[in-house]
C-alpha cells in the first residue's frame, strides 16, 4: 500500500518532529512529580503501528472486523483477575483508556445492581469519582480523610445510611499522599452499620499491583471483599498512551443492557471503537516483566523513597511517607525547584514519586538541588 502522508512529508516536518523530540528528551531528565514509569521499550511492537487495530465491543466477542487484539486482551485480562483474586470462571474485564473510565464502569455496574444506594468516597478519592457520580446521577457522600490520607472510618460510619444499599470507592493509592484504604475495615463498618447491600469498588489506579504483590497483605481484592478493582496501564506498568482495567464480576456485568448493533460484538463497554494497540502494549509488559518484575522494581522505587525521605529529613525539610509508598511527602520547595522537577502543590505540599524508571542519579541531583535552595533560605 503507499501511504496517504509519505507523499508530503518535507524537510519542515522533519524539523518539527525532530525538535518535538528534544523538548520530550529534556522534560524527561527531570520528571519526579507525576506517577508514570517511563523506562519503557515497546519497540518491538512498532509493526503494529502500521495496522488499524480497533477492539469495538465485548472483548469475548470479536467483532465482524478482522483487525484487533482481543485474544493479547483476555490474557491482559486473565493475568489481573487472577492478581486481583478475583472469581475464576465467573470474571470479566475489559481494556479502557484508563482509570477515570474504570471507576466510571464500575459505579455503573455497582448502580445497576443497587439503583438506590448512595456512593461512599474519601474526599483523597481521585476527582473521577465525583465526575462519574455526577454522570451516573446517583448521589454522592464524600467521607473524610485521617492525617494519612486514609479514609476515615469513623466518618463513614457516621455518614453511613443504614436505610439504603451503600455503594463505597476504596482508594488504594490516593493521588496526592499514596494512602491505602482498607476494605476489610470498610466492610466491618458496613456490618456495624447494619448494611448488607453494598458493592464496594477498589480504585487501584496507581498502586494496585504492587500492592497485590507486596509481602504484607494489604487487604483490597475480591477475595478481601472487592466486587470490582481497576489499575491504570501508564502509572506503574508505562505505557506511551494512557490506558486501563477494569475487573468485575460476570454476574453483576450481565445486569446491564448492551444496545443491539451491527458490529457483531455486545456493547458491553462505555464506548464504541476501543483502543487496539494498548492491550499489546499491557500484554507485553506482563509477558516479558511479569510478576517477579514487577515487584523488584516496586522494591526499587520503595527503596529510593526511603531514601529520599531520610535525605530530606537530614536536611530538616519537613517529609514524610505511607508505609511502602513510592511517593514521598514534602513541604512544597522553592519556586525554582518546584518548576524544574515538575511537582504538582495541593495546600504547601508537594510529593516526588520514585516511580520505576527513577533512578539514585535523579534522586541525588534533586536533594542537592533542595540543599541549595535550603542554604539559600
Ligand atoms: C490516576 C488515577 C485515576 C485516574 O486515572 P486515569 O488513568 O488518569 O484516568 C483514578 N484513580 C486513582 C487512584 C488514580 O491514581
């Protein structure tokens, strides 16, 4: 086939391109603020650049349409069932664009099967959560957080209405602090609540899967009482477009309507056309890093945070951690410091997350840089 750009492609292009590239080279020398893993190398899948991949529909179901990657996807898939504990022959999940579009089809499962409940989350949960509560028209009940960033349970037990089924988000990895709530306290405090209609949805964007994999058992998955876990797929795993996965029951999937259609797959997802390319990429993560790797490099940057926090302390900057957390925790730097490193700033505080791809070499210039700006104080 020739193709439709080849013909027009200049020497400006060529330009353009070239230092587009230069500016993402230079960004990525100092990116320490935002939890995205960049030591990726998906190069092997480049090929599949070349094809038109669209996995539109059930991803058990292929489409009329020959060009996807549905068979990479329900692996994608088996691989985080079975990582989330999740029931063997009675899942389902699918491939999105990412965690925003995975709590928003898990609040939506969870509406289907209590259509009267309130949603319960920590005012940490990610800003999705009250976006898609919105969408979805149900009512919303925001919680408060302990010092931690850890939802606090008394709160809900007291904000908790015993008269109605009670849908809860567990954050598992809160955006600014890494704070893991804990299902198996929530589920206690549902109980106390006298509630037995409840769906809760664990929001594992970021820290999901090293926390399954973690050596103390942080209770969050099916097996601890989860009726639905997601992760995103450019956090911890990168990826070079932003993605999803969402795992639910069958049982509570099959509840919803799928609109009839001429594609020849259920509309069993939020859109149409979905992203082809992006179940390889996940697929290859876990095929080549797996398990095993994954969790050394969780051990790297768990590491590398201790690390940096126990320098800034030295320095009497005031910092602190999450137990296991990649994020640390510091009074916001000086304007220079804080705009070279890229750091996001919420009440005076900002975080640097030792995600992996971060190396001692980038720890080390951005504790000297914080020495300097101390000294100069
Ligand atoms: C990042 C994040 C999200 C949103 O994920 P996107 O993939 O950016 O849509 C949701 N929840 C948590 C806990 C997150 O960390």
């Amino acid at each position: 086939m020739t193709s439709a750009q080849g013909a027009f492609f200049d020497a400006a292009t060529a330009e353009r391109l070239q230092s587009f590239n230069d500016l993402l080279t230079h960004d990525y020398a100092t990116f320490l603020g935002f939890p995205a893993a960049l030591d990726f190398d998906y190069s092997p899948l480049i090929p599949f650049t070349q094809y038109f991949l669209n996995n539109i529909g059930d991803p058990y179901v292929n489409a009329f349409l020959g060009t996807h990657t549905k068979t990479f996807e329900r692996e994608v898939i088996a691989f985080f069932a079975d990582l989330f504990r999740a029931p063997k022959d009675s899942h389902w999940g699918y491939v999105t664009n990412g965690s925003s579009e995975c709590n928003l089809y898990a609040l939506y499962v969870a509406r289907q099967k209590y259509p009267q409940a309130q949603v319960y989350y920590s005012v940490a949960a990610h800003y999705s959560v009250p976006k898609n509560v919105h969408l979805l028209g149900v009512r919303g009940v925001p919680v408060a957080t302990q010092q931690s960033g850890e939802m606090d349970y008394d709160d809900l037990r007291a904000k908790l209405d015993p008269a109605l089924p009670a849908i809860i988000v567990a954050t598992i990895g809160t955006t600014m602090t890494e704070a893991k709530d804990n299902v198996a306290t929530i589920k206690d405090t549902l109980s106390s609540a006298g509630i037995s209609d409840f769906f809760i949805h664990a929001d594992a964007a970021l820290a999901g899967i090293y926390v399954a994999l973690g050596e103390s058992h942080h209770p969050f998955d099916f097996v601890d009482g989860a009726d639905s876990v997601n992760i995103s797929g450019h956090k911890f795993i990168g990826c070079p477009t932003p993605c999803g996965v969402i795992i639910v029951r069958k049982e509570d999937k099959e509840r919803l309507q799928a609109a009839n259609n001429y594609t020849g797959s259920p509309d069993s997802t939020i859109t149409g056309s979905r992203n082809g390319q992006t179940p390889l990429f996940l697929w290859y993560a876990i095929t080549t890093v797996g398990r095993e790797g994954f969790l050394r490099r969780a051990q790297v940057g768990q590491r590398l945070a201790a690390d940096a926090l126990a320098r800034l302390r030295a320095l009497g900057w005031e910092a602190w951690r999450n137990p296991d957390a990649l994020t640390v925790m510091l009074k916001t730097p000086p304007a220079p410091v804080a705009k070279k490193w890229q750091l996001a700033t919420a009440d005076g505080w900002s975080h640097i997350i030792c995600m992996p791809g971060v190396t001692q070499e980038k720890i080390n210039e951005f504790i000297e840089d914080m020495g300097a700006a101390n000294s100069d104080e």
